[in-house]
C-alpha cells in the first residue's frame, strides 16, 4: 500500500490529478515523489507536500487535512483511494471504476460526471454531488455515492444513471433536471426537489415539501424497490419496502418540462 501524509495544508488548492491509482500502480518511490502537481500556476513535486511511504499501488491511503487539495481520484477506474481525513472538491470525477472512502468531509462536486465505481463519505459533502460540469448536457452516469452525513445543493443534477444516497439533510434543488437513475433521501430535502426532472426516482423517507408541478398519481409498494433495498441494505442503508411496513406516495412531474419522473415519499403505517 502506498501512504501519503499531507505535510501541512495549503492556503491555494493543490491540483492532484496524479492521485489516482491508475497513475500510481507499478511506480516505484522516487517516480511517486517527482510526480507532477500544480499550485496556483506553479509546477511541483509531490513530495514537496506529501510525506510518501512505500512504492506506487493499487492501494492508496491519504493522511491529512485535504480540504484544499483537488482532483483525488480523477478518471479512476480501478483500485481503492482512503482519505483519512477531509478531501477537496471533484473527489473521483469522472471515475469509472474502483472505490473511494473519505473518513471526514468532502468539498464540493463529488463524483462530478462519474460513470461507475464507488464513493463512500463518511461526514458530510458539499454542492454538486454527482452532477453535471457548467455546460455539461450529462452528469453522473453510473456507479454509487453513499453520504452517512448531510449534502448541499444541487445533488445528482442532470444526472443519468447509478444511485446515491444520503443519510444527512440536503440542501435545495435535490435531483435538478435529472435524467435518469435513483436518489434516496434517508432525511429529506429543502426546496425545488426534483425540479425540471423529465425521468429518474428520487425517495425520500420523510414528507418534503413539493413543486406544485408534481401531480399526486398513487400509493404503491414498488416491485423494484426490492432490488435497491438489497443493495442498500448491504451498504447499511435500509430502505424499507415491505408492504407490511407502509407505503409510498407518489408523485409524477416536473410537469412543466413536460417530465416523468417520480417522487415517492414514504408513509409508515401507524403504529397499532
């Protein structure tokens, strides 16, 4: 395993797009310490801020307040990225495979575009979750994000495919323009959820507060729902589904694109 320890945190972002395994793998130690990154304008080596422990890996353990240090995991298809600590934004964009998991907070933009692998944060996370680049017809198209704390704004906006789940509140414009893929909300959300959706799910196992062009269509226990909370469930996200346990409300729109995505809110059965 190849260890790196943050010397001292930077007060300009450290662009780090070389933290990745696919870069790293088969490396030996000096190759990892002349590696390229960049703050501000400037061009340095990676150990004049990383303290560097072992040869490249598959396997890469970052140490240290990484809040303002960029790109971890940037195009990513293989492999396991640990951050013991806090990691700065775009946190595995554009990955395709492998696994992240950070211990502390994530900045802004986790899994921005990513088309597969897993991303595991254990505090909270900022803006832009999973979403679409400014400009980008597309966000993330497969994979997972799993957040045990809360989420900013924005969360999975346009995205496509893959699931993400947060355990925490968040913050308004859940699911903007969204295409496809599911969000599950353990905490529900603030305003405009799933605004100009056209398809995909968003389940929230709290009310939350609707759009008006979201039209009441039933209440169901949906048959899908069975596969997801399987996976969930193994990710110690439980999802309830069972038709003994309640049901969920649902909802179709954002009518005013004309879209069909769905809104399901869950209403447990009353206790007897």
């Amino acid at each position: 395993m190849l260890t790196l320890t943050l010397k001292d945190p930077t007060a300009v972002p450290l662009e780090t797009e070389v933290l990745s395994p696919d870069v790293l793998a088969g490396l030996r130690h000096d190759e990892v310490c002349a590696l390229p990154v960049f703050l501000g304008k400037r061009q340095h080596r990676l150990d004049a801020f990383f303290e560097v422990e072992g040869d490249g890996s598959d396997e890469v353990e970052l140490r240290g307040d990484a809040m303002k240090v960029k790109w971890i995991g940037r195009g990513m298809t293989r492999g396991r990225i640990r951050v013991v600590g806090n990691a700065g934004m775009h946190l595995g964009a554009y990955m395709t495979g492998g696994a992240i998991e950070v211990t502390g907070n994530a900045a802004d933009w986790v899994g921005g575009e990513m088309a597969g692998g897993a991303i595991h944060i254990r505090g909270n996370a900022g803006g832009q979750l999973g979403s679409a680049y400014r400009g980008s017809p597309s966000g993330m198209s497969g994979g997972t994000i799993l957040v045990e704390g809360s989420a900013g704004i924005e969360l999975g906006m346009r995205m496509k495919r893959g699931v993400i789940a947060v355990r925490g509140a968040v913050r308004d414009f859940a699911g903007l323009q969204m295409k496809g893929g599911t969000i599950v909300l353990m905490s529900g959300a603030e305003l405009r959820t799933g605004a100009w959706m056209s398809r995909g799910t968003i389940i929230t196992m709290t009310p939350i507060r609707l759009l008006p062009t979201f039209a009441y269509s039933c209440q169901y226990s949906p048959t899908f729902l069975c596969v997801y909370a399987k996976y969930l469930r193994s990710l110690d996200f439980a999802v309830p589904h069972e038709p003994g346990e309640g049901f969920y409300r649902r909802y179709v729109g954002d009518t005013s694109v004309p879209g069909k995505g769905e809104i399901l809110v869950w209403q447990a059965h009353p206790a007897s």
